[in-house]
C-alpha cells in the first residue's frame, strides 16, 4: 500500500506542474482562465477569455504545440457582433 500511495502523491505532483506550466503559458499569452476554470488533464479543454477579451477554450495540448488559443481571433470562428 505504501508504494501505491507513493505513486499517487508523484502523480499528484507532475499533475500539479503539468496545470502550472499550462497558466503560465496561458498567461504570457495575455489570456486568463474564467473563474473557476480548472485543469483536467492535457486533453480537456480550459475555458479562458483570450487576450482580446473574446471567451473561449482550449486544451492544454494545444496551447503546448502553440496553437491560437481563440478561434475567433485566428479567423476560424463566428466574428463577434
């Protein structure tokens, strides 16, 4: 049972860093995640407000191989009124 507990606290803790790294990243993009916007693993999207202000959503995966975070500013999606 302890090497199991072990294995869940190490897991805990690259989890931990792995949802940092994804704010960190999110924010030097000049984004910000919506109140409370949580971090479920790499392929689950996060909904955040780009820095343009337009809400939106993107996977941690993407956002790590530099994909535009919002669609509607990468011209991909409806053009706000």
């Amino acid at each position: 049972m302890q090497i199991q507990q072990q294995a869940d606290q190490i897991q805990q803790q690259a989890d931990q860093a792995s949802a940092d790294e994804f704010f960190e990243s999110v924010a030097r993009l000049g984004a910000s995640p919506v109140p409370g916007a949580t971090y479920r693993g790499t392929t689950m999207p996060v909904s955040l407000i780009c820095a343009a202000g337009h809400a939106c959503s993107a996977t941690p995966s993407s956002v790590h191989r530099g994909q535009e975070i919002c669609d509607t500013c990468a011209g991909l999606g409806p053009v706000p009124a």
